[in-house]
C-alpha cells in the first residue's frame, strides 16, 4: 500500500493560545484564529492524502512584547503539540515554538522541546517587530542549532509597516517578508556557516524563486551572482498555497528537487482551500519520482523517524 504525503506546513492552535490572542485582540495577519482540534485535522488528512502532518504555530507566535509571558505560552503550546503526537501515533509531528527575540528563553525552550519533548524542529517567524532571520542577535540560537543540525521551519508574519487598506498581510505581505528573511539569512552568510539547519521557507519561498536572478547578487556576502543563487539553492521549499501552474512551474525550475515538501497550510487554509491546492498539484504533471519526493520522500530523508 502506498503511504500518505507528509505534510510539513500544517498548524496548530491549543485553544488557550487561541483564547490569549483573542483577548488583546490579536489575528494572524489578519485572519481570524482558527479552531483546531485533532479530529479535524485528521479529517483535512484522510481528504487530502496525508499520513503525517508536522504541527506548528503560526504568526504572531508567542512573543508579543514580554519575555516572561512567551516563555510560559511556548510550554504551554510546545507541551499541548507533544500531547497530540503521543496520542495519534504515526499520525503528527511538530516543530517547537521558541520565543525570540529573547534568546536565552529560545535556547531554553529549544532544549526542552527537542530533548524532552521529541519536536523535530522549530518553527522560527521571518521577523519579530522589525528584527529579521539573519540579525546578529539570533546567532547564539542559531549556533545551537548548527550543533543540533535541527530543521528550522520559517513561516512569515507581518510587514513591519502599515498594511494597504483593504489588502490583509496574509495576501500578499507574507511573500514579501519570507523573501525579505531569505535574502538576509543568505547575505548575512548563514547558509554557508549554519551548513547542517536545514532551513524550510513556507509557501513556496515567497517571491525567491521567481526573482532569484534579480536578488542573486543581494544573497551574497561578496556580491557574486552565481554564488547568491547557489546560497539560495540550499533552502528547503513547502508547497503550501504554491502548487498552483502559475507558482509550481518556477519552484521546480529553481529549487533542487531534493528541497520540495508538501504542505496544506490547515486549518488558516481552511479545507476547501487546502484540497484545492493539493488538486492542483495531484493536476500538475510530474515524473512519478518526482511527485513521490515531493509528497513524501525528501520529507523521509530529513525527518529520518517517518521513514519507515
């Protein structure tokens, strides 16, 4: 029997967290938090194909100006994600919330959700209030996980700067500031001196693979074109929201085909949406090697404890 996608861009939303945001009035760039619940994800799941879906937090994340508070939220959400995969063995992963921009509480949480609690990663925002992926003050976090040769799932948060009037941060913003964090991890050289984080940009990469000849020279510490295409060429890729024959088309042309997850983006992606992009990619004509590396191979080869 052939085995299930893995899903590596599909979320989670303890309902505490979801009654924190609620209460200081916060959305996710500009959506409103969704409910989640095991069952519904197991149903999105059976719908769409996938065997395992690694869970995680998605923008505004934790921090939202105390230290002390992100540090109790992300427990609290890391412990409740290990909750669900303990019960529906097989079915879940998760990719641990940290708390930057407080380092030392990210270093700690780190240490806790990979050591104690199994995650198989963490989820990192492309910016928190302004300070982007690549900023000095993340490398201690950085370096730790270089040591962990831990997988760091980026997922993008809001512009820092006012959203256009009718247009939602979700829409088009997301692009812009997942693109914005990849050229500043690869000029800051993080792709060259972080070589064993495999980094996952959500979404297709934002805008990257499509201007990546127009920004090469931006993504490199020296300015070297073909070197900022080769430094952009070691992100990891998901399909979520990207699948489409517009989108897919200049993903796979650019990408290595090694670097390409699926990804459902549920339940901020809510079912229907999801099942149309996984259609569209169940449309798009692929090599059956191809399709079975996207779907769920190169996702085996990082994530060595599904590959069974």
């Amino acid at each position: 029997m052939t085995k299930g996608r893995i899903d590596t861009h599909q979320h989670i939303v303890p309902p505490a967290y979801a009654a924190w945001l609620d209460q200081q009035g916060v959305t996710a760039g500009g959506l409103p938090i969704p409910k989640w619940s095991a069952e519904g994800a197991l149903d999105l799941m059976e719908s769409a194909r996938i065997e395992t879906g690694i869970l995680s937090v998605s923008t505004p994340g934790v921090h939202l100006g105390d230290d002390g508070a992100a540090r109790s939220m992300a427990r609290l959400v890391n412990e409740f994600a290990a909750d669900a995969v303990r019960q529906h063995p097989g079915r879940f992963g998760f990719f641990a919330t940290l708390t930057l921009p407080d380092v030392d509480g990210a270093l700690a949480e780190a240490a806790h959700a990979l050591d104690v609690l199994g995650a198989d990663g963490v989820v990192l925002l492309t910016n928190v209030r302004g300070v982007y992926l690549g900023d000095a003050s993340i490398e201690p976090l950085m370096e730790e996980l270089e040591r962990r040769k831990a997988v760091v799932f980026v997922h993008p948060s809001e512009l820092p700067a006012p959203a256009v009037p009718g247009i939602p941060p979700f829409a088009a913003d997301f692009l812009l500031d997942t693109t914005r964090a990849g050229i500043n991890m690869a000029r800051r050289a993080w792709l060259e001196r972080y070589p064993n984080v495999k980094i996952i940009l959500s979404h297709g990469g934002g805008f990257i693979p499509y201007a990546a000849e127009r920004i090469a020279r931006m993504c490199s510490p020296d300015g070297d074109s073909a070197r900022g295409i080769e430094n952009l060429r070691r992100f990891y890729f998901d399909t979520a929201l990207a699948s489409s024959p517009y989108a897919l088309p200049s993903l796979l042309a650019f990408a290595d085909p090694s670097h390409v997850f699926f990804g459902s983006d549920w339940p901020y992606a809510p079912k229907e949406r999801s099942l149309h992009f996984a259609g569209l990619l169940d449309k798009f004509e692929l090599g059956p090697d191809l399709r079975m590396a996207i779907e769920r191979g190169n996702a085996e080869r990082v994530f060595r404890r599904l590959a069974v």
